[in-house]
C-alpha cells in the first residue's frame, strides 16, 4: 500500500509511515482524559456546548484569551459526538499538518536519506510526544509555526498572513511566535525589501493578526471592562527585579534543555562553532531559526513571573531536530554521525524517566512518564465513590481539582474542593499527589506527619496520596 501512494501520488515513504504512526498514537490515546491544560480547554468547551453557542466569554473561566481551541472542540462535539475520541481526534489534523510542513521545509536542508532519523527523533521527542498523547493545542503552534516558515521560503505573502492570524488568538502569548516569524522574514527576505514599497508590502501579511487580536482586545473590554489580564492571573504580570529575571534566564534555559534535549542543543552548537562546513548558508539559517525564536519569548515574558512551561517552547524542539541532523549530516566520519544520533535518541527517550524532587516539579504534561496518573488517578475516583465520600470534602490542587465532567466528558459531575479556595483545616480530606506540582514542601510535611493517611496508590513514577484531617 506504502509503494502504491508513493508511485500513484507521489507521497515521500517517511511522511507516509511516520503520519500513519501518529494516527494510530492517537487512536489509540483516545480513552486518556483531557488533562492539565487541556481540561481548562475543555472546562470552556462544555460551557461553550451545553449553552448551545450563545456565549463564549464566561467569568469562571476567562482569563483575557480568546477560546479559540475551546470553540473548535466545541463545534467537533456538535458534528460527531461529545466524546473523548472525538477530542484526541481533533488534534489529529494538525499533527499531520505539522509532519508535512516539516517534510517540506526538511526538503531545503538536508538529504532525503535523512528523513527517517528525522521523524524518528522528531517521535520520541518528550514533550511533542507526550502533548499528541493527551491531544494538547500546543501542537496547533507548531503546525502553524512550520506553515508559517515555510511560507516565508516560498516569500507566499497569504500563506504568512493565514499562518500568523490564529497564533495570538489560541493564546496570547503567541504573539512572541508572530514576533519570531516576522524577525526570520526579515532576515531571510532582506534583500527583497531594499525599497519602502516591498518593505510594506512584506509587512502587510502580519497586519491582519494584530488587527483580528485588537478587535478580540476591543470586544473581550465591552463585556467584561478588562483588557488581557484578569484580576486572577494579575500576581503574574508585576514587573520583575534583576535578580528574578536571571533566575527566569536559568529556568527557561533548563525547560528548553530538559528531558533529555540538552544533548541535542549542545551537538547542534559544538558542531555550527567548530564544523566549516555548518557555516554554509543553510547552517546559518537554522541557527538563527533557533536564536529567533527564543528572542521573542524572552523579551515578553522574562520581565514577569508568567509560568513557563516546556510546551511553550514546542517550535524550538521540532526546529532543533531538524537543525540537529542536518548538522550531524555535514560530519564527515559515518561512525561520529551514528554516535551522536545514537547518544541524542539515548537522551531523548530516557528523558522520559527523569524525575525529579517534587519542590522542583515535573512538567508533567510534557514527559511520557505520566502515563501512569491515568490508571491511579481511575482507581482512586472508584476509592471514593465505593467509600460514598463526597468530592466537595475532598481538597485538591491542580490538575486533580478540575471536574471528571469536564475531563472525562461524561455525564458525572464529581470536582473536589480547590485548596486555592478553602483553607486546609477547615477540610475533611485532602488528595496529594506528585503530579500536582503547587504542593510546598512544608505542606507535603505537614500531612504526612499530622494528618491520617487513608489510601495510597503508587505507579512508579507517581503517586496519589488520600488523607483525613485528624480533627473532623
């Protein structure tokens, strides 16, 4: 079947077996619940869905973005069905978007011989792997980033104008993504634009996403009276001090260089610094590809405490993979080529197993080592229902304090009570677990030396731990 599309249609071998790859990934991920952020996603898709599209701002869950990704889920529910499967399913389109538009651009770069190490490392790559897993949106972002790229290639002034249109309204922050891309057109199209009527002609593809975002801005302040930034999430946007800003440096360095891509970051610069032939123009391209876009995000979230996490950094992972081979491709020695890709795949999937000390959290939501919580976390909701304990008893931080109806997509309402809301000791119960990173040291202290421990369950590497308050 494979020789039959690639001589009828003319489909490269590796996108077509690395695309039904991530079809059946999906399929068959299709019972895991909509978790961490996808909940919230989800949360905004049943109040979109069970008010039949009346509304799409709604005060207990806005926090200034538009519910883009939320209203999509929302409409694929009303075409086939309100389901789990019909969710994973609705990432699907742009994983294999994304796939393509990474052929497509790898076609520029390297070797067709290359492209299955590509994909390949592209595969196993943590947080890719783990976010077309749980179906994060996240995955839209690379999709778009590549479409985007590749349009500035090809210098396809519509295409970039498509491409960077939806980024700031999945999330605000992917704005810095639309920053990015216009830096990487600049410097790639330069030489075009030596005249002010080119130069704006270039810049009037990236007119319409600031214009669709202003008017989101204009609309969201009429129905509510705030711009972007919600009284909830205002602790996160106070300007930082020198000192917290080096430290942001630091964490967005290690999340960018974490679960196991730090070797595949330090190949790519040893290589383009000491290797002569990295400096050929596709070398430097590549290069600055990464530079630009780490730059922008720096820039608008290094002033603030805005959580960062490893998803964030999405199109730099499947970027630095390409980067990476085609700089291992320029060695000249075969058995150096295939100890750096050998050591990098090592890297990657053991990255998948790093653990470390809960005060340090585990970006759960972007290594596969949290396969495990969907298995517990299910025994632990029968715990509850067998012991006929009500969930409003029970205090949870996130993700566990979102409502089985919004993660599940079922008809059962079962949410535990937010420690966020309701103070520790004036609670019967309380859920911990690993996979809940807010949990402080001296809390996690706290209840292992003075509370009741009435359930564990453990599946190495996660936990949940279920407590009662000695005093009720």
């Amino acid at each position: 079947m494979i020789n039959y599309l690639k001589r009828k249609l003319k489909i490269p071998v590796a996108l077509l077996v690395f695309s039904f790859i991530y079809i059946l990934i999906i399929i068959l991920s299709c019972d895991i619940p909509m978790f961490w952020d996808m909940s919230y996603i989800t949360r905004i898709s049943n109040l979109i869905y069970d008010n039949h599209f009346t509304a799409f701002i709604f005060p207990e869950t806005d926090n200034g973005a538009t519910p883009l990704y939320s209203i999509y889920i929302a409409v694929a529910w009303a075409l086939f069905g309100k389901s789990l499967f019909v969710s994973h399913l609705a990432i699907l389109p742009f994983v294999i978007g994304m796939v393509y538009q990474l052929n497509k651009l790898a076609k520029r770069f390297i070797d067709k011989k290359y492209f299955f190490i590509l994909f390949f490392i592209l595969l196993i790559e943590p947080t890719i792997a783990t976010q077309t897993v749980i179906a994060g949106y996240d995955l839209v972002y690379c999709f778009l980033f590549l479409l985007g790229l590749n349009s500035i290639f090809e210098n396809k002034r519509f295409l970039i104008a498509l491409s960077v249109i939806f980024m700031p309204l999945l999330n605000l922050r992917g704005f810095s993504l639309v920053v990015t891309l216009f830096m990487i057109d600049w410097y790639i199209n330069y030489p075009k634009y030596k005249n002010i009527k080119k130069l704006a002609y270039s810049t009037i593809a990236y007119f319409p996403s600031i214009l669709f975002l202003i008017f989101w801005l204009i609309y969201h302040y009429k129905l509510t009276g705030w711009f972007a930034i919600s009284g909830s999430r205002e602790k996160y946007h106070h300007v930082n001090g020198f000192e917290r800003m080096l430290r942001n440096i630091i964490y967005i360095s290690w999340k960018i260089a974490d679960f196991g891509r730090i070797l595949l970051f330090l190949f790519i610069f040893l290589i383009f610094l000491f290797n002569k032939k990295t400096k050929d123009k596709k070398g430097v391209i590549l290069f600055f590809i990464i530079i630009f876009s780490v730059i922008p995000y720096i820039i608008f979230f290094l002033p603030f405490s805005y959580p960062v996490s490893h998803r964030h950094f999405m199109v730099i992972y499947v970027i630095g993979v390409l980067a990476f081979v085609y700089f291992v491709s320029t060695l000249k020695k075969k058995s150096i080529r295939f100890a750096l890709f050998t050591l990098t795949i090592i890297s990657l999937l053991s990255g998948n197993f790093l653990l470390y000390p809960e005060r340090f959290g585990n970006g759960w939501d972007s290594s596969l080592k949290v396969l495990p919580y969907f298995k517990i976390k299910n025994e632990f909701d029968k715990f509850i229902k067998k012991s006929d304990i009500s969930p409003s008893l029970i205090g949870a931080k996130f993700p566990m304090d979102f409502d089985n109806y919004d993660c599940y997509l079922n008809n059962n309402h079962s949410v535990f009570t937010s420690l966020d809301t309701m103070p520790v000791n004036k609670l019967t119960y309380i859920v911990q677990s690993n996979i809940s990173n807010t949990f402080t040291p001296d809390e996690i202290n706290t209840l292992n030396n003075n509370w009741i421990l009435v359930k564990e369950i453990r599946s190495w590497p996660v936990y949940i731990k279920f407590f009662k308050n000695p005093e009720k």
